[in-house]
C-alpha cells in the first residue's frame, strides 16, 4: 500500500508541541485591523492549543496515529 500523504493545509496551520498537543494560531488577526482595539489583536498574536474533540481529525489529516 502507497504512503499516506499529509495534507498540505494542515501541514501550514498546525504544529506538534513535545507533548504531542496541537498548537495553532487565532484567527481575525490577518486584515481589517484598524477596527479592532489593540487589546484584541495583541490577544490574537498568542498561539493556542486545538481543542480535544478536534485533535483526532488533525491528526489524522497529518498522518499521526
């Protein structure tokens, strides 16, 4: 059987932390900035972490078992 290929948007969106969560980026944070305040945007530069009940479908798109 061929090898499992990652999909490439996941492979962009997502990293594997050492304790094999997953981390992520917010969204909101790429345009339209003028309207939000500066306590928003600064909230959105931190990563955050893929909620439980997704991590098995990211996973899986990133050939993790």
């Amino acid at each position: 059987m061929p090898k499992m290929k990652t999909k490439s948007s996941a492979k962009k969106r997502f990293k594997i932390t050492g304790t094999g969560k997953i981390k992520r980026k917010h969204a909101f944070k790429s345009h339209i900035l003028t309207k939000k305040t500066k306590k928003q945007k600064r909230n959105l530069t931190h990563a955050g972490l893929v909620h439980k009940s997704d991590e098995a479908s990211i996973k899986q798109q990133l050939c993790m078992k």
